[in-house]
C-alpha cells in the first residue's frame, strides 16, 4: 500500500491524531469512559496503521522490539510498584488512599499511574504480537 | 504476618518484569533463585501461623469483602502454597544446568520471567479467596506455562504445547462460565460470601448448571481422566526444569480449587445427593486403572510417569469423591506426597535425559552400572510412588484405602489396591531395565562433540536427593501435612455441614 500517495499523506496527518486520543482516554479515564486498556489499545492502532502502509521494517526503526518489550515490563512493574508503595505507606496493597495527603488525591494518584501502567502494557504486547505476526525480519 | 501473604504474589508480580527486562542469564537465575527463596521462607512463616487453624484475611486495596477482593489463608492453602514454593525453589536450584543446556540463549530471561509467572499465578490461585480472582490467576499461571511448554526442545513441543493450549482455554472457559452462572444466581464473587448465603439461591437450576461448568472446567486444569489427554505429551515434551515444576505443582493446585470449590463454594450437602460423587468415584477409578495401564505401557521414562500422574490424580479424585473426612485428608495429604514424589521422579528422569540424551527404555538397559546414583534415585523414589510402607506415598494410600472401608465402599479399595501393584509393574519396569538387563554396547547417543557429554551434575543430583531424602521423612514423620490436612478438613466439613 506504500505506492498510494493519499495513503501516505493522510496516514501522516492520522497518526498523531489517534496518539492524541489515545492519551486523551488515557488521562480522561478517572473521569468518563476509558482507562489503560483502551488507551493502550488505541496508542497502538496509531502504529498499526502506520505499519500497514510504511510497512513492518520502518515501524521497528520507529518502535524496535526491545524496546517494547522493555515497555511492556515496565507497565506491570509500574502497576506493582504503587501497589508496593501503598504496602510501604501503611496501606494494604494497591490501597490508593494513603499515596497522598488526602484519601481522594491519593485515590486519583493512585488509579492514574495504574491505567499509565496498563496503558504502557497494553500497548506494547499489541505491538509486539503484530509483530510477532507480521515480520519478516528474523527475531531479535 | 498479612502483610506476609500479600507478599506471596507482590514478590513474583515485581521479580518476573525486572527478569525479562534484564537480558543475561546469569541475573536471570540468579533473581530466580531468590525470589523463591524468599517465597519458600514466607509460605513456610503462614503455613507455621495457621497450621493450628488459625485464619488470615487479607483486604487488598483496602476494599471491604465481599466487595473488595480478599485473600483467606487458612491450612489447607498455606499447604498448598508450601508445595508450590518449596518445589519451585528446589527445581530453580535443580534446573540451573539443563535450562542452559535445553533453552536458546537469547530466550533463557524470558524462560525464567515466565517461570516466575507460573508460580505467581499458582500462589494466586491458592491464596485468593475471591473466585473471579482465582480464574485471573488460573489464566495467569496456564499462559505461562503454555509458553514454558512451547521452548521444549523438540518440535512436538510446540504440538503438545498448542493441545494443552486448547484445553486449557476450554477448560478456562467452561470455569469463566461457571463463574459467570454463580454471579448471576447469587450476585456476589467472594467465595466465603457465596457459601454464606447459599440457601438463598441453592434452588435456583442456574446453580447446578454453574457447579457443572465449574467442574468440568477443573477437571480439565487437573487432567482429571477422562480429560487428561493433553497432560502426558505436554509433560513429555515440556523442558526438564518446566516438567519437574508443572508436573508437581499446577494440577495439584487445580485439585486444591477443586476441593475448596465443593466443600466451601458449595456446600458439600447440597451436591452429596447427587450423582457427583459417584461419578468423581467412578472418573478416579477408571483414571487410575488407564492411567497405570498406559504407564505400564510406555518405552519413555518421562511419558510413563505423566500417564503414572494420571493415575494417581485418580487416587485424590477419588478421595474428594468419597465424601467423607478421612477420604478428603487422604486427597490433600496425597496432594502432597504426590507433589514431591513426582518430582523427585521427574528430576530423576531429567538427570537422565541430560546424560544420555534419551529417556527411552529402550536404550537404558544396564544404565544402573554405569550411573548408580541417578538409577538409585530412581529406585529410591519409585518405592515412595508404588506406596511402599517407610515412603510419603504408603501414608497417603493408607488413608485412602481406609476412607474407602469406612464408607463401605470395598470396590474402590480394591481398585486402589489393583492400581498400587500396576504401579509396582511399571516401575519395576524402569528397575529392570537400569539394572538387570545387559547394557547395548553404547549407553551414551547421539553425542556430537565432546562439550555435549555432561558427566556429572552434582548440583542436580543432590537436589534429586533432597526431594528423594523429603519422601522418605515425610514417610516417617507426617505431622506438617496430616496436621494442615486435618485442620483443613475440620474447616471445610463444618462450613460445609453447618449451614
């Protein structure tokens, strides 16, 4: 599909779009509908188009897979470690309320860096199962 | 010390991310290493807090029961959760040499992250006392260990990995469902919750439809005959450490949800009327008598003692079928003794398998001579899987046979009886052929260059003889099992009883 000039040029202008709206549910999920998941699944699809039409091999220069796996461990070990934090504060585990002064802003602490954890996994193992899939280049 | 049990799973859930990030093989055991380490002396602190009965609750996220999802621990999961821990650490340490041997270098941080992951999900699944977490950690646990299967060295690995993969997801399926039926009938999650208001909605048809879809997911988790079929390639091909690991640990960790599932999510008087435990006796029956007939049958070490864990998941079938409280101490104490037994058993064959290159009969003849102290392990550990008196494996059958006479039911202790000595014939076949049978004029195949001799393994040796040397104390001096049996078995027959 790389031939197709409008492809091209309209992926270009998508792409930070989606980007944008996967943050955007990233960081509204506290308040209305979305959250990690989406977010994550979202963010990914934004690199999915465009590996459609630049191809696998320019998404890896972009995104290579060690990095995503990185990310992907990162994610969990981000979602654990608030979960650690609030073991080490006094709380039970992934008790948000004792992360900041007050219970309320620790719980909006607390359920942000959770859903940016998942966020964080979520779409990097999207990606690297599209990978996994769809290369052609020898696995690292 | 509630503290302590949440850590159980925080350990692993933050080791196995930092193992796969950290790309060198040496760190990745090494991280490994401690994490059971660790998780090994927390299970053996719970076990020691509530082996007396005492029950730890634990609230995650500070969220209430039964809205928030709790971790119960009384003795019957802390048993469990020794089991799991203690054989992890035991295989990790046993293991080091034939993962390095057995799994491609680029892949070996992977191998041991989701290594790690399997024994955070099993640990979950015994701790958590909230069934939709259960299965989270039921799916948790068989991802990994379908990837663990998968990096057998073989091609069939992938095969046997792919069946497993399938009946597993059937098997998690039917279990979500069953889930999804008892939410709808009783509109809560929390399994001590469930059990206490069961008599509200014990009517509903939806129930017994949920009990059915619950079961027949477990018994695909617990290879329970006649759904085991995936469990003996999936054993046969998985790497030595995985199969040592996964042979001892994960379906015995089904059967403990099997158990908790029919004495403290329902009630054990409102399925003792129905054809269940017949059933549950007649499926333990038959799978032990297949499952040592297949074993009699096989020409690989590793194929004959998965067909032998067939059968003697029949054995702790059979004593949940029972219904009565020796027949159920009989399963959990067996749970138990099975666990070590098969992996003394399974370390054996891998020292072999590592040597030799090969696990068929076939080409073992007369092994015995030229390696007497791996065949000795063997030999050592095979007395404990046949039952020989002085052996975990006698204890467990023992109270078996004897939860069998005291419902009257002489047609299971007999059929336990006959099994016991099929399980004589079959490793007196392994016997046989490592010591009294002529060596071919080769006993060492298939061996390419000189650094793929592996003369000794000291270090796997001596693990294969701890777990020998635990059958036999454990033969000797039952009280950690029988006394976690016992006070389980109280529990759970008068929560199930009294309602």
């Amino acid at each position: 599909m790389s031939d197709s000039l409008i492809l091209r040029v309209v992926t270009k202008w998508l792409v930070p779009v989606i980007l944008l709206f996967a943050l955007y549910v990233q960081f509204h999920g506290d308040y209305s509908p979305g959250g990690g998941f989406q977010a994550g699944v979202i963010f990914s699809s934004a690199f999915l188009l465009y590996a459609l039409v630049y191809g696998v091999d320019a998404t890896t220069r972009v995104l290579p897979e060690a990095i995503l796996r990185i990310g992907a461990s990162l994610g969990v070990l981000l979602f654990a470690g608030v979960g650690v934090v609030s073991l080490f504060k006094g709380g039970a585990f992934l008790n948000y309320s004792v992360l900041a002064g007050t219970p309320v802003a620790g719980q909006h602490l607390g359920i942000i860096l959770i859903e940016l954890g998942v966020g964080i996994t979520v779409a990097c193992v999207m990606l690297l199962l599209f990978y996994t899939f769809a290369r052609t280049i020898p696995p690292q | 010390m509630e503290m302590l049990t949440v850590l159980l799973v925080v350990i692993p859930l933050i080791s196995a991310p930092i193992t796969a990030i950290i790309a060198n093989r040496y760190v990745a055991w090494l991280i490994t290493l401690v994490t059971c380490l660790a998780l090994a002396g927390l299970s053996g602190v719970v076990l020691h807090h509530v082996i007396s009965g005492e029950v730890i609750h634990y609230e995650l996220g500070g969220w209430k029961p039964p809205w928030g999802i709790e971790y119960v621990i009384d003795s019957l999961n802390a048993l469990v959760a020794v089991i799991v821990a203690f054989i992890a650490l035991i295989t990790v340490i046993y293991g080091s040499k034939s993962a390095e041997k057995e799994i491609h270098d680029s892949q070996i941080h992977l191998f041991y992250a989701a290594f790690q992951l399997v024994i955070l999900g099993l640990l979950g699944m015994a701790l958590t006392g909230d069934i939709f977490n259960l299965f989270v950690f039921l799916e948790i646990s068989s991802l990994s260990s379908y990837a663990l299967i998968a990096m057998g060295q073989k091609r069939q690995a992938l095969v046997a990995s792919f069946n497993y993969l399938m009946a597993g997801t059937l098997g998690a399926t039917f279990f979500l469902l069953g889930i999804g039926f008892l939410y709808a009938a009783s509109g809560t999650l929390n399994m001590a919750d469930i059990a206490l208001r069961f008599d509200q909605f014990s009517s509903m048809t939806l129930v017994i439809t949920a009990l059915l879809f619950i079961l027949i997911g477990l018994a695909l988790k617990a290879a329970v005959f006649p759904l085991h079929s995936w469990l003996p390639e999936a054993y046969t091909q998985a790497p030595t450490m995985v199969t040592v690991f996964l042979a001892s640990t994960s379906t015995k960790v089904a059967i403990y949800v099997l158990i908790r599932t029919l004495y403290q999510v329902f009630p054990n008087t409102y399925w003792e009327e129905m054809l269940l435990p017949g059933f549950l006796l007649l499926s333990g029956c038959l799978g032990m008598l297949y499952g040592s007939y297949k074993a009699i049958r096989q020409v690989s070490i590793k194929r004959l003692l998965a067909y032998s864990s067939v059968a003697q998941l029949g054995y702790m079938v059979v004593g949940v079928g029972l219904n009565n409280e020796a027949g159920l101490i009989a399963a959990i104490v067996h749970m138990f003794n099975h666990a070590i037994t098969k992996a003394a058993l399974f370390m054996a064959a891998g020292l072999v398998l590592m040597r030799l290159h090969t696990t068929n009969l076939e080409k073992l003849r007369g092994a015995g001579k030229t390696m007497p102290w791996t065949t000795g392990a063997f030999a050592l550990a095979g007395l404990s899987l046949i039952g020989v008196p002085g052996t975990a494996g006698f204890i467990s059958k023992w109270y078996l046979v004897q939860a069998a006479l005291e419902k009257g039911n002489y047609v299971v202790a007999g059929t336990i009886l006959i099994a016991s000595i099929m399980a004589i014939m079959y490793v007196w076949k392994i016997i046989e052929t490592l010591y009294f049978e002529g060596p071919d004029k080769l006993t060492v195949h298939k061996v390419g260059s000189g650094k793929e001799i592996v003369p000794d393994l000291p270090v796997a040796t001596f693990c294969c003889y701890v777990m020998v040397a635990t059958c036999f104390y454990f033969g000797l001096y039952t009280d950690i099992p029988l006394e976690a049996a016992n006070t389980a078995v109280e529990v759970l027959f008068s929560t199930g009883g009294g309602q």
